[in-house]
C-alpha cells in the first residue's frame, strides 16, 4: 500500500495553466519553458522556499491532480535550485488555491477538494465566491459599484433589453455624468482583462458576433467611467486604477495599474504597466471608501485585493475584488520583485498561523475549522 504524504500546506494551480505530475508532458517545472506563464516558476520556487524557512512543509499541485478531499496523485517540490515531480499521493487540511471553477471539470475537482470539513481554502469561500461573480460583487456592493446587469442572451433582443436596464440603472445614479454613452462588456467570471471589450451606442450587431464567439461564456455589461484624468501618477494623463491588497481588515500593498496608449484595460496582462506607491500617496478619500468596503465583507482573517478608479470628476469607484491577486512580478524590474516578495512573505507568514493553530482540546483538534463559521464552497 502506498504511503501518503502529508503536508501543512498544497498549493493547487489551475491545470489550464501548469502541468500536472502525471500529464504527458516531460517539462521539468509546472509551468511550461517558452510559455506566457514561464515566469511563475521563478514566483512558485520563491513561494515554496518561503514557506521551508517558516517551517511549513508545503508542496505545488494542479487541479488535475486532485483526487480527494485535499488529497492529489502527485506533486512538486523545490529543492536545491530545482524542480522535482513526485508520483506520489500527497494530503493536507490547508489549501492555497490558485484556481477558478471556469469548467465543468474544474468544477467539480474544486468540489470535490473541498468535499471535507476538515480541508480548508486559504481563501474564504463566501468572499471567493462573491468576487468570482462580478454580478454578485455588484449587488453586495451596489453603494460603491459601476452600474452593472447582466445580458440573458445572444441576441439582438437580449442586448437591448440588457442596455435598456442599464440605462435605467445610470438614470437612477447620482453621478450619472461619470459616464459616457459607451458600455464595456465582461466575462462575468473572468479575470486579468481577458475578454473584456468596449461598444459605442450602435454596436448591438458587434456585440452580438462577439457574444456567438464564446458561447459557453456568460457576460455583463456596465457603464463605460470616463477615468483617463481622474488620477495621474506624475501628472500623466493616462486611464488609471488603483488596486490596495488587505489582509484581514489592513491594506498590506497599494499599488497603480496604467493602461497601454489608447486602451482602457489598466491589466498587465492587457499591457498596462505597474507601478508600486505608498499608501501615503493613495487618496485619502479612496481609503476612506474602501475601508468601508472592508468592513462590510467583514473578513477579519482573509488575504483579497480590491480595484477602484476614480472617474474625471473625482467619484470613485469600485472595479472588483479579487481573492487571489498575483504574486508574479515583471522580471525586469527590481522594484516590483522586491515587492513581490513581500508580498509572499506576509502570505506565507499567514499560512503558517492557519496550518498551526493553538490545540486548546486535542480530542477535538481534528474537527475543529480553520475559518470558523465558514461554509465549505460548492
């Protein structure tokens, strides 16, 4: 019989993105050499040191992998400056996930790692699911929100009933001329700028075609936030957003994405370019509004990032929240690793408090949560 080996800590990526022990594939790391996603093996190989020298036994896994209730086939380690897959079945109670249910398969695999009381995401399940849906992010959010609805389906009908709510919604809005009469439409679960695009007031038939282009896709649409003067980082007049980091209820990183020359999309992945600032020269009244914004999730103990841009009238407003912000960094700048690794330190350090909690009754050390109160996500 087959030992499993038992960690504090697995860290599972998406299988869309890393490779799997027991894939095909012979690449020596989990993400594949020549790749959009080589770089993650530099961040996951630091990621994995830090946990080694904070005493937390941790290993890299993909979603493919899974095959219980936070368990997996096989797993990665670093050790001595390199990768090294392992062909054998792994297991632990703490869960760093690093990837979204956008597929049947993915689905059911993050279901079934969660399957257990005992196994734990890092991230909590009630605010994942809340920012994995940008619909729901708007209506839990709807104070500090772009108006926002959904578009029930793929024809010319349903694009203009959609953009007759939203038209509603703006009518109703208290800074309506935040927005132009452009709209932006989304992939609802999406992430990192990607099907993300813009559409002028005569555009349904265009809207329609790109819709058809991903039918298993579902979208939202929102008012376009005329935000190319609402904050300039050393008076440069460029499409902005502001993104501020918390653990628990305090701002741990702030930092500024600026879209590329005639975009909008301020996404690195959309060549946007980052920039850390300090807190001090984040404005006072865009802490003011996150803070509430914290404290309405009311996650005392939760690792999540929260975007804003402020609109050329100086309104602010929230983009979305996001429970699992990057930990990569632009290799060719010193800076944004230095940062990076902040960043990682302060993530592990947490991860270390988790996975080590004080036993108070050893009896019942077993079944009790890491995240009192917490459903397990579905």
């Amino acid at each position: 019989m087959i030992k499993t080996d038992i960690f504090d800590l697995l860290v599972v990526y998406s299988s869309r993105l890393a490779v799997g022990v027991n894939s095909a594939s012979c690449s020596p790391t989990p993400f594949l050499k020549g790749s959009a996603s080589q770089s993650y093996n530099i961040v996951y190989s630091y990621f994995l040191e830090i946990c080694r020298k904070n005493n937390l036994k941790a290993a890299f896994t993909t979603s493919a992998d899974i095959t219980a209730a936070g368990q997996c086939s096989g797993y990665w380690i670093f050790r001595n400056d390199s990768w090294k897959k392992v062909k054998n079945p792994a297991f632990s109670r703490l869960i760093f996930d690093k990837f979204s249910p956008v597929s049947k398969k993915i689905r059911a695999n993050r279901k079934l790692l969660f399957s257990s009381r005992k196994v734990k995401p890092f991230n909590q399940p009630d605010l994942f699911n809340l920012f994995f849906d940008k619909q729901k992010t708007y209506k839990k959010l709807v104070k500090f929100s772009i108006p926002t609805t959904i578009i029930g389906g793929r024809t010319i009908k349903s694009i203009e009933e959609a953009r007759k709510t939203l038209r509603r919604l703006i009518e109703k809005h208290p800074n309506k001329s935040d927005f132009s009469s452009d709209i932006v439409m989304k992939d609802r679960f999406g992430a990192g700028g990607i099907r993300v695009y813009k559409f002028s007031t005569n555009q349904n038939k265009e809207i329609a075609e790109s819709l058809k282009k991903h039918q298993n896709k579902s979208f939202i649409i929102q008012a376009f936030v005329k935000f190319d003067k609402g904050y300039s980082y050393r008076k440069l007049p460029i499409s902005t957003d502001i993104r501020l980091i918390y653990m628990g209820e305090k701002i741990v990183q702030s930092y500024i994405r600026m879209a590329k020359a005639g975009d909008f999309r301020c996404n690195e992945h959309q060549g946007g370019t980052l920039k850390y600032i300090p807190i001090s020269q984040v404005p006072a009244d865009l802490i003011v509004t996150s803070g509430k914004i914290a404290k309405k999730l009311g996650k005392k103990s939760s690792f999540f990032a929260l975007d804003f841009i402020i609109s050329n009238n100086k309104n602010i407003y929230l983009v979305e929240g996001n429970t699992g912000p990057g930990l990569d960094w632009d290799l060719s700048v010193r800076k944004n690793e230095i940062e990076s690794h902040r960043l990682i330190e302060i993530v592990v350090r947490q991860l270390f408090k988790l996975s080590h909690p004080q036993v108070i009754d050893p009896e019942t050390a077993d079944e009790s949560p890491l995240f009192p109160g917490e459903p397990v996500i579905t």
